[in-house]
C-alpha cells in the first residue's frame, strides 16, 4: 500500500431517487456505513441520518479503501452512466405517455364539434 484511504462526499444532479439508485449500481463499492475497514463503501447520507436531517437529499458519501484508483473511478462512472441511461429511459416513457394523452385529448376535442356537445352538429 502506497497511499491512504479517504471520505469524500458529493451530491450527484437529479433528485433523491437517483442518489438512492446510484450504490444499488456499484459492483466495488459495498452499500454501508463504516469507517474501520479496508474495502470502498458507498452511502446516501440522509437515509442514514433519518427525517430530522440537513443533509442534502443528493448526497453521497464514499469511504475510499485499498482497491486501486482506476478501478474505483470505473465503478462509479459506469454506475453513472447506467443511472443517467435509466434516467433518461424514464424521461422518454412519460414523453410517449403524455404524447399519447395529448393525441387522445386531441381526438376527443375532434369528436364533440364545434360546439362542444360531444354530438356531430350540421353546418
């Protein structure tokens, strides 16, 4: 062992839920709480500390450990990037949902006429 381990805490963008899915995407990094071992570790801050916090709901804390560097920093950007992926998976979905509800809103509008009864009217 060349170097020291260290705590590091950042706040990803996105809400509570993306912070929360983040550790669940890690394969070095271990979801816990502990200062004492060897091993990375991963938490979100503020469901440890519970409702009473002021800990920002988009932080994460790592506890760096013995693994190298280059490893780490590949587990987190692939896990980024697996969360962003998903992220914008969902984004698409509700935009096809709500394209959808305007098509069917849009078509509904078409049916009652111009005067709204929800019956064709004669010119």
């Amino acid at each position: 062992m060349k170097l020291f381990g260290a705590m590091v805490s950042f706040e990803i963008k996105g809400d509570r839920a993306a912070a929360m899915a983040l550790p669940n995407h890690t394969r070095i990094f271990t979801r816990a709480t502990s200062l004492g071992g060897v091993e990375s570790l991963i938490e979100h801050r503020q469901s440890i500390e519970g409702p009473d916090t002021r800990t920002p709901e988009t932080l994460l804390r790592l506890s760096i450990g013995l693994e190298h560097p280059d490893d780490l920093i590949a587990d987190l950007d692939r896990a980024l990037a697996l969360i962003a992926a998903l992220l914008f998976e969902s984004l698409l979905l509700l935009s096809a949902q709500s394209d959808w509800t305007d098509l069917r809103d849009t078509s509904r509008a078409g049916a009652r006429g111009r005067h709204g009864s929800g019956h064709a009217t004669r010119s």
